[in-house]
C-alpha cells in the first residue's frame, strides 16, 4: 500500500524520494489543488471513498497521515 502511495506523491511533486515524515506542503510542494487531485487519485487507485470529513487539509499534514488515511479505508 505505502508503495503506492509513494508511486502518486512522486508524481505529484517530483520529489524522487518518499519518507513518512515528509510534510505534504512545505517538503512536497503539495498545493490545495494537488491534495484535491491527490484524493482523487487515492480513491481511484484504492477503490475506496474518502468521507468529507476526512478530508481536512490541516489533519493532513505528513505522507504518514495518508499512508493511516488509506489504511483506515482499506481495512473496512
């Protein structure tokens, strides 16, 4: 799972390396638009629909915190 996800954040910010400590914005370049797109893509990728509220910009901070966001909808 965590290898996918890193597979969308390195298209997303060209960063060519993922860490689960990363910040999405500050490290990554991640912009509301890219997390909009990045969500997306999560659900696409996964087969999973992300709740609204789980979907707050500011509880989503580090790749860690998708990596729990995914996990949390991938195990239901």
């Amino acid at each position: 799972m965590k290898e996918k996800v890193n597979e969308i954040l390195k298209e997303k910010s060209f960063c060519d390396e993922i860490t689960s400590e990363l910040k999405l914005r500050e490290d990554l370049g991640l912009d509301s638009l890219n997390m909009v797109e990045l969500m997306v893509e999560l659900e696409d990728k996964f087969n999973i629909e992300i709740e609204e509220s789980d979907l707050d910009p500011a509880a989503l901070q580090t790749v860690s915190q998708i990596y729990d966001l995914v996990e949390k909808y991938t195990e239901e």
